[in-house]
C-alpha cells in the first residue's frame, strides 16, 4: 500500500480524501491543516501542519493541495526536503522558477517532486507536447469550459443589487467548429469564449434587469469583449441547478502531413467535478512518484517527463496482454 | 541529424518520406526494400534489402514500415540486433509475443525498439492507459473512423457486377452521444459503428442497384450486423472523391468520481491520411529511441514506456517557460 498524506483541506484535499477509496493500492494517513482540530469528512485523522515532522519516513508521498496564488510556492520547497510530493502549482507564468526551486530542494533531501499536476497544467500540457511533436507542421488551440468562473461570478456578485451569481466560461461554437475543420485561423482567448451569467436579484424587477444586464455587458474586461448572456433566476434555482463546480476543455493540435493531408488531434475533458478530477490526475501521479522514488531517483519532474504506465496499477505484460496497447 | 533509414516502400514508408521534411532534427538516409531498384518519391536513395548490414553504425534508427501479418514478426526481431528501430506492429491479439522476441534481440544487440507505434495501437493506447488511471472507477471506449476499412471494400468489389467500391466505418451517432452523456452502457463493436458504402456498378441499373444492395446487406459478419448505408455513383465520382485514406476515431474513458460525478475523458483522431499520420507518429517516436539509445538504454519499449518530452524537439525548461505545460 502507498501511504499518502494530504496537505490542504479545501476543495481539491477533499477531493483526494473522496477519491482516494478507488485507488485499491493507496492508504490515507491523515490531513494536515494549519487550522487546528479539523474534523474530516471521512472520519480520518487530522493534523497540525506543525505535526508533519512526526511523519517522516511514515507516509510514502504528501499529495499537495494548497493554492498556487499563497501556499504551494512556499510549501513544495519546504516540504519536499522530507517527503515525496505531488502539487498542482498551476500559474503558467511562475512553473520554470517554482520548478527549479522544487527541484533544488527535492535533490538536497533526496526527494521526488511532481509539480503542476492536473488538467491544466497537467493533462492538457500532455497533449499540447505530445500533438506538437507528432504533427510539427501544426497550430494548438486551448478552449476552456464549459465550467465554472469563480473570478467572473464575483465581478457579478460586486454589482449593486446582485444577490449571487454564477457565471461560466463556454467555448465558441463557431472558433471550435472553424478549428475542428483544419482552418489554421488565429483566434484571440475572446473569439474561443463565450460566457453565460445566471444571476439573482435583490429586488427582481424589469428596471432592475435592465440595468444589471447592462453593468455586466459592458464590464471591462471580464465582459464587454465577450458575447455574453445573462440570465436572471430564482435563489432557489441557482442552488438547485448551479451548486457544483463542472469544468473541462479542449486541446486541439491542427497540422498537415505531406502535400496537404489536414490531421486534427483533439483531446477534451467534460467534468462534473474540477477539484475531483483533479484531485483523482493527482493521485494517479504520487503513484508515479512512490515508484520513482523506490527507484532511488530524486528531483522535480512534470507531468511531460513521467512515463504513463508510472500512473497506471496495471502491469506493464498486463497492458500488452489485455489489449490496452 | 538523427539519421533515419525507411525499411519497405509502401502506403507508410511513403509517408515517412515526405513528412521526414517537417522534421528539421532528421536526416533520410535511404530506403531499404525487398525489391530492386525501387525509384523513390523524393529521389533519396534506394537499396536493397540485403545492402543494410553496409549502414551499421551509419543509421541511427530505422522506421520499420512493413505489415503486421506478414513483414514484422520475423523483421523486428531480426533488424534490431544491429539497428535501432521503431515498428507499427498493430496486431493487438500478438503485441505481447512480438514484445518478447524484439525485447530479446534489442538486447542481444544493445538495441533499442519502440514497438506498436501509430494511432492504434500508439496513441489511442496512451489514452486508454491514462485515462483508465486518473479514473479507477471507469469503463473506457474505442470508437473507430471516419475511415476507410480496406477489408470491407474488398469484400463488395468481390460481388458480381461490381467494378469499384469504397466502406467507410463511422462511428454511431447514438452510441457516441450515450457514451458522451456519462452513461455506463455496454455497447459491442456493432453498436458503436455504422458502415457507408460508395459502389460502382459494371451495368449500371435500377435491378441491378437492388441486387447488389441486398448482397451487401445481407453479407454476414461484414454487413449484415451493421446498419449499413449504400450508394450508387459514377466511377468518375469515386476517383474524384473517394481516392483518399482517411481515417481516426475516438477513445473515452467515462468515469465517476467521489458520490457521483460524471468524468469525461476523450482522445480523438480526424486524419485525412491514416499512412502519413502514422508515418508522423513513427517519427517522433524515432527521436525517442535515438535518446533513449545514446544514454546506454536496449531493449524493447511500447508507448507506454516512453516519458512524453522524450518525442519533442523542445527542451525541458523551453516547455516550462513558453507555457506549454
């Protein structure tokens, strides 16, 4: 069995906690918080951040779910000093230098890092490298959604007379169907999305709509460069119908291949549960860590640098008997 | 350079030749045939079979583009105990005995071989691997096409009365929708596919239609079980729009997470020309085992068993600064 810990107790450790059951070969040892005496949705134990010391050499990898915005550039270097970890560290901008800083400390403690695990970065970045590779003669297209917003609900929410709003970001039809035709057209992040507003109102009136419609379209921004709809509902039907957290979205490397052969490689998510998912890819690589770790290896890796069969519990005869390859 | 030699001169080793271009880290070195003289495409050189022991040590690997029934079972483990090479060995049922006997070999000869590279097997097995390990809790599908089945073209152009015909396999609207929804339904190879048929007829006329469509119907195992399509068109029609061999498909993996989300994972294909894209992949493939065999490594290796960057023309830390990952 691979010992895991999990650091962070939001969304995505939640995940982990609620996931970790379908991973046969996986014990969870506890969540560690920096909040005192959490209570676990599953009833395992709890843990002051404090109290991970006590936990060398008892817990084969931390899976790392804090954010990347204030906890993960502090706490991978730090922590990897003593344990294997995975983390999602997911600011583009930031990866090479949170990369070489993990991967420095990994080394000092001779540690394994997966850093940036997930979808994107992670399971998106796969495919970005792996269909430029096949297809060099090429142009990739990321599109998210459909899914959740949490910074665009917001901006809604800080309008006067908003009650709660949510709001998700939608990949244009007419862009993906252009894309998916071969047309190696450039697309600005604005012409790949749409965005769709469901909105609750204090005082639910004709005038009321008009004017709040009118404040999110001509948002700067984060609207008026859009197409946006906005629709107003009920309290009762946004806690109904837009209580979770779907996202997803679609990688598409477009090439040609010799005379004028158009090859179009697609890969997409549609997930009911970001932090789940998430949660699950994240799993999925601690088993990759743990075997490279056994295997005497140290450092940071990412996901471009892991060979699949490291996630999977299959053998690797087994794929090749059963027909996975 | 990685310098590259194409051993057969078919539909594949054609698609090598004219995508090796594309790839600016390639150099052709020859083509390698059973028979004589074969005048080549781009005018590289060509040599027989029996000239490659000459290029030991001057070929750094070489694109084994014969077929699977008849050429690479005795080729693979032959060629590799002096050459590294890359095959596109695609018989599921004998990928693991293949294995054993190229694995043997590219050791005797301090070789290395990526075996079972293409769309399927290849990258349509990355992604049942993958997504079978990031979703435990899943059922996975492979959906073939659009494409052409050479198998069931051959099989009208044997009925009587028939000069000329194309099948095209296409993936069931239906049971790709059900499968997309998150539906965990069992589907057999029938259900997930329909097949569309272009015939030319010798004498062509309204009896005649129907004799020949009711044979195709009614054929067993290749027709009768599918709902299947069929059209009449004119030989200047086929020529003209069904000269092509296009081909793809899709694999989804359909999981559920946590209580009870829905989690879709999906990986497809849309190829204007399955030879050349496959030759596409082989290539990429080929600068892994040209990496793999500089750092001392032999032995035989499936897609599996390759680290993604390891295809790529970029570096590491150029994939983490430019936002690839």
């Amino acid at each position: 069995m691979i010992k895991v810990g999990i650091v962070g107790y939001g969304n995505l450790g939640r995940g982990v906690e609620k996931n970790i059951k379908n991973f046969k070969d996986f014990e969870l040892v506890g969540v560690f918080s920096r909040r005192d005496g959490v209570k676990t949705d599953s009833g395992v134990a709890s843990f002051k951040m404090s109290e991970l010391e006590n936990f060398k050499g008892k817990i084969d990898v931390l899976i790392l779910c804090g954010g990347s915005a204030n906890d993960l550039r502090e706490q991978s270097p730090a922590i990897v000093k003593n344990f294997n970890i995975v983390d999602s560290f997911d600011n583009h901008a930031f990866i090479n230098d949170h990369y070489k800083e993990v991967d420095a400390s990994a080394k000092s403690g001779g540690k394994i890092a997966i850093i940036s695990v997930g979808w994107d970065p992670g399971l998106f970045s796969l495919n970005r490298i792996i269909g430029s590779a096949v297809l060099p003669n090429s142009k990739t297209y990321t599109f998210w959604g459909k899914g959740v917003s949490q910074g665009h609900s917001d901006a809604i929410r800080r309008i006067k007379g908003v009650k709660d709003a949510r709001q998700y970001t939608i990949p244009s039809k007419t862009a993906l169907d252009t894309v998916r035709s071969g047309d190696l057209k450039e697309f600005s992040t604005k012409e790949k999305h749409t965005r769709e507003c469901f909105v609750v109102l204090e005082n639910d009136t004709a005038d009321e709509r008009k004017r709040v419609e009118h404040e999110i379209k001509t948002m700067p921004n984060y609207f008026e460069p859009y197409d946006t709809t906005v629709n107003f509902i009920s309290e009762d039907e946004l806690l109904r119908d837009h209580a979770g957290l779907p996202h997803g979205g679609v990688v598409i490397t477009s090439g040609i291949t010799g005379k004028n052969c158009k090859q179009i490689y697609e890969f997409s998510l549609n997930l009911d549960s970001n932090p789940e998912f998430t949660s699950s890819v994240m799993i999925a690589y601690a088993r990759a860590a743990y075997r490279l770790s056994k295997n005497g290896e140290s450092g940071a890796r990412t996901i471009a640098q892991i060979a699949p069969y490291l996630i999977s519990d299959m053998s690797l005869e087994d794929m090749r008997v059963k027909g996975m390859i």
